[in-house]
C-alpha cells in the first residue's frame, strides 16, 4: 500500500445490511482513533456497492485498521 493509490475495501455481507459506514485508523484502533472515510447519499455508503475505492491518506503506519459498520443500526 502507498499513500495517495487507491486500496480497494471489500466485506461480506451478513443479514439484512442496506447502508454501511467506513472507518480508518492510523494507530491501531485506539480510542477516538476513527476517521470516516465514505461519501455517500445521506453520508452513507451503499453495502451491495463494492468494492469501495479508499484513496490511502499520506500517514507513515504500520498499523492501519479498517471498520466497517451498518450504518442504520
């Protein structure tokens, strides 16, 4: 991964998911970490639109960490 490529996120689907959110962190998850990367209508992201095209962030890590949450529960 380089900063500034596109990474592409891909998840599996369980239930009934209409809408998810996008998360990034930088260090692993620690508390308060999160950075919502998605756009979308209504600031959500379509969950049966995949894969979603992350542009990775210019942050020196090795500890990236992805969240993906339903964004209507």
């Amino acid at each position: 991964m380089y900063a500034e490529n596109p990474y592409n996120i891909t998840w599996t689907l369980l239930g009934e998911v209409t809408n998810i959110n996008l998360y990034y962190s930088a260090n692993g998850g620690v508390s308060g970490s999160w950075v919502k990367i998605n756009t979308g209508a209504n600031d959500r992201w379509d969950a049966t639109d995949q894969p979603y095209a992350w542009q990775i962030p210019d942050v020196i890590t090795d500890n990236f960490k992805i969240m993906i949450e339903d964004a209507d529960n």
